[in-house]
C-alpha cells in the first residue's frame, strides 16, 4: 500500500493569463515556491504521490492506505478548503495532518478566535482518523483550543520543513563574516530601510514577485499593475522597485529557487520558507519578521529573527553580527526527537521512507509548557478589557464575549503546566 499526498502543489503552476481561475480555487494551485517546500517535504517523508484529481474515489482507496495533507496558513475563519474536507471523508482511510499554521499577516493570535467550518470538519475527521494534529507552535495551537479541540490531540511540533535534512545533528556553524548575501523577499520590506537591498541579490517566491520581478509580464497585466500599485503605498516602494530592476530574481522551478538559495551564505528576509531554505542546507538566515506566523516559528526553533520595528536604520551586516546560532543548534535534536515521536504516535512507520528512532517522551522546556496558557491568558486578558468598556446596551455581544471569556478559561485549565503558570502569576 502507498501514501497519498493532498494539499498544497510541489510545483509553481500559477498561471499569469489566467488569475481569476487561481483565486476561485487557489489551494489548488502552487504560487509560492514556499509552500512548494512543504508538499515536497511530505512527499519525501513517505514516498509518496501528490495528488491533486479527486474524482477516483474507489481508484484511490483501493491502492492508498494513507492521506498526509499538506497545508501551511490554513488555521484561520476566512479559507475554504471543503474540497479536501469533502475528499479525505468521502475516501475514508486513515489521515494525517501536521504542517498546520496560524493564517499569515496577523499581529496576533488573539487576532483569529475561530477557524473556518470546513478546516474544522476535516481537523475533526483528522483528529477520529489517527488521534492527533501536529501544529507549527503554541499561537496556531491557541487558535485550534479556542475552536474547540482538545489539547490533548494538538501536538506543538513545528514544522516539517525543518526535518527535511533527516539529521539530529543539524547545526548552523556561523562564519566570522559573509561575502554573497542574499534577501528572500516580500513586499513589506519596502517600508524597512533602504540599505538593506543596497548591492545585494534579491530573490522573488511567489506570483506577486513573478509579475513584478519578471520584466517581460505586460505592466496591463491586471496582477501586475495591482501590485505595481501596492508599492507605491510603501515608503521606499519606488527605490525598492529600483533594486528589484537591477537586481531582483525570479526562477520558475522550485529546484531552481531552491538551488539558488544554496549559493550565498548568509540569507536575510521576511520569507520564512526561503530562510527554511538556506537553514536546512546549513546557511545561516536571519527572519525577519512581519508576523506571528513568521514568530512563531522562529522562536519556537530559537531561529535568529528581527521585527521589522526593530529593523531601524540596522544594515545587513549588523544583522549578521547579532545573529546568534547556539540556542537554535542546542533545541534541534529535541524538536527532531519529538518529530519523531509523533510519527510514531501516528503509527506511520510502514508509512515513512526512513526509520522511526522513538524517544520515551516528549520533550519540553518550561517555556514550551506554559506558552500556551500564556497566550490564552493574553487572549482572556483582551476580552475582558473589551468588556469593561462595553455600554451596558450592547447586552448581546456582552453575553457572546463572556461566553468566549469561560471557553478561555476552560481551555487553559487543561494544559500542562497551568498550575505552575498559575503560581507564577
């Protein structure tokens, strides 16, 4: 039997002509080279065949003993993904799912208080399926608690991409300098200064870079004059677009972006899957970070990552020189160790390409044990201010935000490490 592979696509297959198609059905297609990684992660994970036509139901089921679905920013209120929800239940064999992260471009956590009601059928089917969800960290966990699932079916794992390599011993050893930078690029960074593009390689990732990196996209090309417009709203969006003329690059293939990343070492950027990209072939990255999405990851692997708040008139080089690798070197072998753990909790070891090393336990710090009762106390924190400066006439949304206070609060009281939380307060 064999392991299917649903989700996200392994290759770039946006379509310029044809942009209405990818954003009536964008989960089907792959316009980040980023996301790309993960499918193609799993993918090697189990041997496995991506696959992305859902009508051979009966085909499917009598040749797969296994699902593994792909998803990266999905835990959120506003993505639809009722066609795999509809797939994996109508298909009914055993379903994995642990690439799950918090939606990008949110400040916060609490920012997101629900997910959307197709995410949370498949989560449910996932959860009866094999018994738990691997999550990227404690603020995509937070969110799925206040959904409603069981803390004891979430698992705070990271995220796959990060065990691509397969080695406990990966460590990133840091040169006293650097001579090939390279910036993994998104838009937002036209509002940090300037100095950090000056004379340096700037890599595109997704569609957006494509028709604007890619000179020969006709600048009537409705993407194309959208996003052009965008940058025009940045503070440095002109310049920025300047340095992408003269330097900027984009690659159609995910081996050529990938391939890429691989000659220069030291990677800068606010592309958390293009920092990945340079990590797991042992090149320092430095992530810089426009939301908790791109947080959660890197402090939850102890990844070197700036805000972009904090970036200041900092260059590139001080950046490198502030980078520290020995927190990150120190915890890998213990979140690869619960990597492994969960694979064997999931009982997938006829599944995976390689041999399961099984620690005891799981293993956590303390500020993994008490990271998510620290945002859910944050949360609970913010609706209870709210409803201090609530007029007493709004007695409905009065009556919905204590509802929400006491599913917090419930929440919470079941995590490990509450108690000693508790005490600290």
């Amino acid at each position: 039997m064999k392991t299917m592979v649903i989700g996200l696509g392994p290759e770039y297959n946006y379509d310029i002509s044809n942009h209405a198609l990818w954003s009536s059905e964008n989960t089907r297609y792959a316009s980040n080279h980023g996301a790309s990684l993960i499918s193609r992660t799993l993918i090697d994970f189990f041997n496995a065949d991506y696959i992305d036509d859902f009508s051979k139901i009966e085909d499917y089921r009598n040749t797969y003993d296994l699902c593994v679905v792909a998803f990266a920013t999905h835990v959120t209120n506003w993505r639809d993904v009722s066609l795999y929800t509809d797939f994996v239940k109508d298909l009914k064999i055993k379903t994995v799912a642990f690439s799950l992260g918090i939606q990008d471009y949110s400040a916060g956590s609490s920012m997101v208080n629900d997910i959307h009601h197709s995410l949370k059928d498949l989560l449910n089917y996932v959860v009866e399926s094999s018994g738990y969800l691997g999550v990227r960290g404690p603020h995509t966990a937070s969110v799925l608690l206040k959904s409603g699932f069981d803390p004891e079916n979430i698992v705070n794992f990271g995220c796959p991409t990060l065990f691509a390599p397969l080695n406990r011993d990966l460590k990133i050893e840091k040169k006293k300098t650097f001579k090939n930078p390279l910036v993994v690029y998104h838009r937002t960074m036209a509002d940090l200064n300037e100095s950090l593009l000056n004379d340096v390689k700037i890599l595109g990732q997704d569609f957006l870079d494509e028709v604007v990196f890619v000179e020969a996209v006709d600048n009537e090309q409705v993407v194309k004059k959208a996003e052009l417009g965008n940058y025009k709203l940045h503070k440095n969006g002109e310049n920025a677009l300047t340095h992408i003329k003269s330097r900027g690059m984009f690659v159609h293939t995910f081996d050529e972006w990938y391939a890429e990343v691989a000659k220069h070492d030291f990677v800068l950027g606010a592309r958390l899957h293009g920092c990945v990209a340079a990590l797991i072939q042992g090149i320092p990255a430095v992530m810089i970070a426009r939301d908790v999405r791109v947080e959660e990851i890197a402090e939850f692997y102890k990844i070197p990552y700036i805000k972009y708040e904090d970036i200041g008139n900092l260059s590139i080089q001080d950046i490198f020189d502030q980078a520290d690798y020995s927190e990150f070197n120190n915890l890998y072998k213990h979140r690869f160790d619960n990597f492994m753990k969960l694979m064997a909790d999931l009982n997938l070891s006829d599944n995976l390409s390689f041999e399961i090393k099984e620690p005891s336990a799981y293993w956590y710090n303390k500020e993994d044990l008490n990271a998510n009762t620290k945002i859910l106390f944050r949360d609970l924190a913010q609706l209870s201010e709210r409803l201090n400066h609530l007029e007493k006439k709004q007695h409905r949304e009065l009556i919905k935000i204590s509802k929400k206070i006491d599913k917090i609060t419930n929440t919470f009281r079941k995590i490990p490490g509450y108690n000693f939380f508790k005490k600290t307060l």
